[in-house]
C-alpha cells in the first residue's frame, strides 16, 4: 500500500468536500437523511466532467474495435418507472433480496453478507492455524464483529477500537493479513461470517454495534427495491417500482435501436442515469447509497464472439479509469468467484471487477465497476414474458448460408439469433468518489493549503482562475478582461476578497489546476503571474499568452 494510501483520511476528505461544496448530505436543516446525498457547485461540475469524458470516450467517439476499427455505440435516457412486468422478468423481484439482521437492543439493522469477525490469538502460528480453521471445518464465535463491505473496511473498523490496555495499539501486517496487536503480544485476523454460521451460531456471535451477544435476530430476505404508486389508487394492481439498475431500459429499447438506426452486430447501447435500491446499510459516504448513478453500455455481439469482446471491454474499462486520473497501484482486476456470480452471468464468461483502494476498504479494495457477460439471459426473459420478437436476423449470413449451400435449417440457425451482452457498468457515484479520493492529498508542509486536490486536468471542476492582487489601481479591470477571455473555454473563477495566499489555498483545495494573478507589472508590461496547484511554481507570462499556456497545459 502507498504511503499517500495510509496518510488519507475519510474524515478530513468528507470535510472538506463539505466546506468547498463538493457535497452535502441531503435535507441537512432536517437533519439529514440517511443514505442520500446532494451535490453542491464543485461537485456538479466533477460529477458532469467525468460523466461527459464517459459519454465522449464511449458514445462520441468510442475506442477501436480488436480490429482496429472503430465500434458503434449509441445513446438512450429510458424512463426510471416502467412497467412492473419487466422487473419480474428480469428477476428482481423474485431475487433482488439481501438478508437482513436486526439488533433487538439497538434496534440497529445490517446486511448479514456484510459481517465480518475479529479472532484474536497468543502467537502468529496459531493465529495462521486458528484462520484455516475457521474458513475450513471449526467455527468458533469471534471476539469481535464489524460490519464492513469488503475485508479491508472491516480491518480499519477493528484497528482503530478501543481494547484494553494490552491491545489498544494495533498495526496491520500486509503480507501476513494480520494485525500485530501491541507490537507483537498477540496476533488478530479477520474473516467475513457467512450467513449459515451466523444463523448456527447466532447466540453466540457479538453483535457488531454493542458487541453483545444474544442480541442478533436471525437473517432474513429483504427486497432491495423501492415500490411505488401509478395513478391514484394505491393497490397491488397500481404498484410499481423505482429502477434498481439502468440497463433493463436498454434491454427494452433495443429492438427499437435496432430498427431505427441501422446498425448492425456488434454494437452497443449506453445509459447514463440514477437507480435506487432501498440498501439495510448505507455507509462510506456515496459509496453505498440509495440513490445513485451508473454509466452503463450493453455490448450486444454474436453468442460466439462473445468471450473475446468480454476480454475487450476489461481491458479498455480498466485503461479508461487510468486515463481520468486514477493510478495503478489503486486499481485492479478480480474475477469473481463461482458463488459471487449474478443470476444472468452464469452460464457465460463470468465477471470481472475493476476496484479501487479507497481510504475506507485500505489495504484491500472496493468495486468501482464490474464487466459481466449477461450471456442472453435478459433478451430471452424479455421475449417470454412480452410475447416481442427480439431474435437478431442477419441478412449477410443468410445470403452467405444460401451462396454455401446450406440447408433451410442451418441458414436460419446462422442467421437468426438472440445476441448475447457483454456489459461495462460503472458506477458514476462511485466514480466521483474514487476520483476525490486519489486527488485528496494532505499538504502540511505547504503554507496555507492543508490539503490540495491533484485532479487531472479534465475533471478539475475549475480549470483556472484569475486573481487581482488587489481590489484597485486597474488590477480588476485588467483581470475581469483576461476573466472574460478565458470563460468561453473554460470553466473559470474570478476573485478580488481576501489575501493572495488565502485565494491560492481556497483553489489548491478546490483543484484549480492554474491561477492567475494581475499586480502592477502587469499594467505596464503586460504579464502575469502564473501559479501551478501540485508544486505551488510560478512564473511570468504575457497576459495574450495566457490562453495558450492553458491549453498545453491542462490539454482540455
């Protein structure tokens, strides 16, 4: 793990989102609500630079095929309701669930996939033995529990706890998945519960908010969806629901794509839109909420090409993550395991997660967007239960069939098929959040700016801005001029209040890739000074140049 891995702070990252207007929680004069979240000025603008960079590198001008030519992709906004029928052929509401446990004593409530335990042993050996054990054939209730999304959210939960004296100071041992509790004394290891142990074991597991046992309901399926009314009766007949996920509204109009705009196997279908899911915990800032993002393609292509556009679109999805500024040694790939796999990526390639080091899942990784190949499933289940005719016919393989030969049977088979769908989905929300999390960097040798955010240059909600040195003697004038200039192209901050370097730590922390200053020289030579964010350089340039420097500079 990076050293700028360990030295961020979820805590000081959130602040500060909230002090520079990144994002709020939503209804805050209310006192909030949980799981839902509003974004202020710099965050629009965060949200829609990675939002459009998506939509451009995907849609607009999308990447070159395993050829070399470039592939079709076209764009649809479907409906967030639609029919309640389309939820029960895609599964949802059958299968949309996770188990639920209660707290009684709390009254505190949690997903029972997201419970992990903390077992702590005497010396490493029998911490190594007491882990296999575990996993293998002997549970034994843990002496400690969390809930957590991935392993590495429950390591920091178990970390920063208050034990006695003897254990308070903890550090973990990456290469052994240990945490070394008082420099060596005694040794933890953590393992998530899977939901059959805990409803083995329930009297005797702690319950993850007051650490008692005997306060845990057994688990039970809960509906991730969030049901509402059509029209004005409000009775089974009227219920429907808010979407879960986008990509059934492009299952939907994909027939109708087809038949419009005359595209051809392969190509795809994007969405960009909100889904909700009713989640037992939000947590982690806008990384778990119930109101979110995605920015969603299915790749529609010939069942046997499909393994080869699966291993395409990882590829270029994780490249593309890189390229709006996240690093490598953030990033990675897991293929998910038998039991992890979604109801339609079963039969097909299976799943590929790209993950991201967040400050909150550190040392280990959480889900940013996952490459699943959906195999038919949708496109079959559709058809069953709409009556719709959604086979693909490909008039070329039919005139090939018949100018070979073919029989009537094998032409129709080559030439009539239900596509099979690879399918890039990314989470916008979380994208935002991955984003803010690799540019936030605490700066305390720098004067002024505690932290500074190292956006690249195309996400940077503010690409520029231009400062008087003071509010007098032309100055303004001459700024709100090259102000004016500059604002046509970019999205640009002009300033006069406060001192300089107060005005330079208020754009280190909003991620002002340049600044701008006008002083005295400036009136009778015609240059400014320029200010980089990450190292704080500055220089002189010609106030006529100004528009060019950025251009090189930031390449937007």
């Amino acid at each position: 793990m990076t050293e700028t891995t360990l030295n961020k702070s979820m805590d000081e990252l959130v602040a500060l989102c909230k002090r520079r207007g990144f994002i709020f929680p939503a209804s805050e004069i209310y006192g909030g609500i949980n799981g839902f979240w509003d974004y202020g000025p710099l965050g629009t603008e965060l949200k829609n630079n990675l939002r459009d960079a998506w939509w451009n590198d995907m849609v607009k001008s999308p990447p070159a095929g395993p050829d070399g030519e470039p592939i079709s992709i076209l764009g649809v906004d479907s409906s967030i309701i639609q029919h309640p029928r389309v939820w029960e052929a895609s599964g949802h509401v059958a299968g949309f669930n996770d188990p639920m446990v209660d707290d009684m004593e709390t009254k505190k409530r949690f997903r029972a996939d997201h419970l992990f335990g903390l077992w702590i042993c005497d010396t490493e050996q029998e911490a190594l033995a007491t882990r296999k054990s575990i996993r293998d054939v002997n549970f034994t209730p843990p002496m400690r529990t969390a809930v957590a999304s991935t392993s590495g959210e429950a390591w920091i939960s178990f970390v920063s706890m208050k034990f006695d004296k003897k254990r308070r100071q903890a550090e973990w041992n990456e290469a052994k998945k240990l945490i070394v509790f008082d420099r060596g004394s005694s040794y933890g290891f953590v393992v998530q519960i899977t939901e059959q142990q805990l409803s083995q074991y329930l009297s005797e597991i702690p319950s993850p908010f007051s650490q008692e046992k005997g306060d845990l309901t057994p688990p039970r399926m809960f509906n991730l969806m969030f049901e509402t009314y059509i029209g004005a009766i409000r009775d089974d007949d009227a219920k429907s629901y808010l979407r879960p996920e986008t990509a059934q509204g492009i299952f939907l109009n994909y027939k109708n794509v087809l038949d419009t705009m005359r595209v051809k196997m392969p190509f795809g279908i994007a969405q960009i839109g909100k889904a909700f899911r009713n989640e037992v915990t939000p947590r982690n800032f806008i990384f778990r909420s119930r109101e979110f993002e995605q920015m969603e393609i299915e790749w529609f292509c010939h069942p046997d090409e499909a393994k080869q556009w699966y291993d395409y679109w990882c590829e270029v999805r994780k490249n593309w993550w890189f390229s709006v500024g996240l690093t490598g040694d953030n990033i990675q790939m897991r293929e998910h395991e038998n039991d992890e796999l979604a109801h339609y990526a079963k039969q097909g390639c299976g799943c590929f997660d790209v993950e991201y080091r967040f400050p909150f899942t550190a040392p280990g990784y959480g889900e940013l967007e996952g490459v699943a190949d959906r195999t038919d499933y949708d496109l079959k289940q559709h058809q069953e239960h709409s009556g719709a005719k959604l086979e693909y016919f490909d008039q070329e393989a039919q005139v090939k069939g018949k100018e070979e030969g073919l029989d009537k049977d094998e032409i129709n088979k080559r030439s009539r098929y239900l596509p099979h769908v690879i399918e890039p989905s990314a989470g916008l929300s979380r994208g935002v959040l991955a984003v803010l999390c690799e540019a936030f960097t605490p700066t305390p040798e720098r004067k002024g700016s505690k932290f500074v955010m190292n956006f690249h240059p195309r996400m940077a909600p503010i690409k520029a801005a231009v400062f008087p040195l003071v509010n007098k003697d032309g100055m303004p004038e001459a700024g709100r001029k090259l102000y004016d200039k500059l604002r046509t192209k970019y999205a640009v901050q002009f300033d006069v209040k406060q001192s300089i370097g107060k005005r330079y730590a208020r754009m280190d922390e909003a991620g002002t890739p340049y600044c701008f200053t006008i002083d005295s020289d400036t009136l009778s030579d015609q240059t400014v000074t320029w200010r980089e964010r990450d190292t704080a350089e500055q220089g002189r340039i010609n106030i006529e140049q100004v528009g060019q420097f950025l251009a090189d500079k930031i390449g937007v």
